[in-house]
C-alpha cells in the first residue's frame, strides 16, 4: 500500500496555499504533518484551513522525527540558510525557486544533500506538467527534427500592483531574471538539456518603484537589482536561445517560448503553467495545428516536485526536480548578469542530466 510522506512547510505566506492544497489533498503519496512561520498567526491560520495538524517553530518542525521532507517556502533571502539547517538535521528539502542567491550557496546544498545521502529539490516544477510534458514527447519523438533554436520572452511591468508585500522582487535575489527566469530556463533545460554558453545585457531602467497594491499602497521602493535582462544561451547539444525577461515594459505580443527545428516549430505553453496550448507546425504545413496533452497535470499542481521526491524516498530513483538542475539553472541565470557586468561571455561550470519524462498513463495524484 502507498503510504504517506509526511512534509514540513516552513513559510506560510502568498505562494503556500496551493502547496497546502496540493500535498493534503491532490497528491495521495503526501500530507502536510506541520507548518511554521515568522508570524505564527498566519502559521496558525494555515494550518486550520488546510487541517495540519502541528504549528511549531522552523526549529521544532526541524527536530521533528516524523516530518521527512522540509518544504522551504521562505523568501529567497532566507532559503540557504533553511535549506542548510534542514539538511543538517536529516530531512530531504525541496525550495522555492531560486535555490539560493548565490552560485556558491548553492552548490554548498547540492554537495551537503549528496554527503548526507538526502534529497535536494526546487521549484518550478512546472515542466512536470501536462503541457511540457507533451512537447518534451514530441521532441523526443522526432516531430520537428533535431532542434536547432529557441526563444523565451518574460516581459511585465512588475508586481507591485498585485503583490501584498512586493519589496523582494526588487531587492538581491529579485528582479524578472530571478523570479521568472527559472521557469522559463527549466522548462528550456527539460526540453534541449543543459547549457554551456551565456551572453547577456542588463539594465535598471527605473531607479524606484511605487506600490499600488492595497496593503501598502504609495510605498515607494528603491530598486537594487536589474529589472531588464537579455541575452542568448547556447546548449551543449548546439541548440541556441534568445532570451529576455523584463520588469520594464508594459504590453508586449512576444509568444513565451517557441522551439525550432530543422523539420518544424513547437510553439511551448506558459511555463509558468502546467497545461497548454500547444502549437505545432512541420516544415511543409501550411499552419499551425494544436497538439492535445497526453499527460495528466494540466491544472495548478505545484507541489509535483515534491510528491514525486516522495515516492523517490521508497524507490531510490532521482527526483526530476532535484538540486543538480536548479542549481544548473541558477548558474545560467546569473551568467546573464556576470556577462553584462564583464562585457564577455559566461562558460558555465556546471551541468544536469535532462529531466527524464513522466510515464505515459500515470493516473493523476498517483506518483507511486
């Protein structure tokens, strides 16, 4: 019988509800045992609502024996630091992205995970969902040939319109790069494998920032970090991509991710999301046509990642969504920076394997 890993969630604020949700309800290889928060009130609300059973403090969520996956959902200036802590005490982590504002932090948690003998994860888990999932398969499959070519567009105006407390985005670890791009370059590293090659162009283009959003509205924030980046990335297989994320520009028609090659185009859903459209056109059709999912998670189903580290504690397997490629990724995204600040190219030092693909007729919820 599948049994129940029982999952810590340390950081109960915007983002948390759907992982509440999701590890109580959706995943049946997962239950959320205890919660914790700076603001215990908000701990403790969580904790009602979802029906966790223990509201302690991260340090007492830690010391715990029965809580086995530590789910760190702090802001990102806070995730080495409980990701340390966490595998220290013996628990499998899996983070929010980025894994660490540092490349060296980073690679600190990849190594003591592999010492420790424990599972290290990180969001997004988004390329586990339905739509990527499908364009992942047809790549494979052979539908646009070998690719050659990619593009990947994250263009807003920032969040300080809708976000409670929006001062993070604009601060080290923020910025369009850091909070967007790791879906962005998740979803590219799963469907081309890993990159080998950065040249990237930074700039801020507004030194403030005024919150309209109603909890602190007329907040006015000082911008530390790069709120428009582009650049280009080049693949060990020789794929190239085009990339630009943007907290600077206020409507933009660029599709989100588009790959090509050499007998057609995929047009890749939001890989913010987990379900479609998908648009293919092979070099000799006269249009696009929509391809439909052949996988389950098309809907909001954050916490994927997590559930499949669940079942990767029984199996022994490699969680898809593990340490190895988010910290690839946080390479990438700060060679983008590093490149502009050096004006030459970023030769990226790590790599990952390219995430194996979910098993076609998993029954949704199941990941045993």
């Amino acid at each position: 019988m599948l049994r129940k890993v029982k999952v810590g969630i340390v950081g109960c604020g915007n983002i948390s509800s759907i992982y509440f949700e999701n590890l109580n309800g959706t995943f049946v290889n997962t239950e959320v045992y205890a919660c914790s928060d700076l603001d215990k009130e908000r701990a403790e609300q969580a904790a009602e609502k979802y029906g966790v059973p223990h509201v302690w403090t991260t340090e007492e969520l830690l010391a715990s024996e029965e809580v086995e996956i530590v789910v760190n959902l702090t802001t990102p200036n806070f995730h080495f630091d409980v990701c340390k802590q966490a595998l220290l005490a013996g628990k499998h982590v899996y983070v929010e992205k980025p894994l660490s504002l540092s490349l060296e932090n980073g690679t600190e948690l990849v190594r003591l995970a592999k010492e420790k003998n424990l599972f290290l994860g990180c969001a997004p888990d988004t390329f586990l969902g339905g739509g990527l999932q499908t364009c992942s398969k047809l790549i494979a499959d052979g539908y646009i040939g070998e690719p050659v070519a990619a593009t990947a567009f994250m263009l807003c105006h920032g969040h300080e319109s809708w976000h409670p407390d929006p001062e993070f985005y604009y601060k080290a670890g923020g910025g369009p790069m850091f909070d967007m791009g790791p879906y962005y370059l998740t979803a590219l590293v799963s469907l081309l494998g890993p990159a080998k090659t950065v040249c990237g162009i930074t700039k801020t283009s507004f030194p403030q920032r005024t919150i309209t959003s109603e909890k602190k509205f007329g907040k006015v924030i000082d911008v530390e970090v790069p709120t428009h980046v582009a650049g280009t990335i080049e693949f060990s297989s020789g794929a190239v991509a085009t990339m630009i994320t943007s907290f600077d520009t206020w409507h933009s028609t660029l599709p989100r991710i588009e790959i090509y090659g050499s007998q057609g185009t995929l047009i890749v859903p939001d890989p913010n999301n987990f379900g479609g459209p998908i648009l293919l056109r092979p070099a000799h059709s006269p249009e696009f046509q929509e391809i439909p999912l052949i996988y389950n998670y098309a809907d909001n189903s954050r916490g994927i990642g997590v559930a499949d580290m669940a079942r990767c504690i029984d199996t022994g397997e490699t969680p898809r969504a593990n340490g190895e490629l988010a910290n690839h990724v946080l390479e990438i995204m700060h060679a983008f920076h590093t490149s502009s600040d050096s004006k030459r190219y970023a030769e990226l030092v790590t790599s990952c394997e390219q995430p194996k693909p979910l098993p076609l007729g998993l029954v949704k919820g199941y990941l045993g």
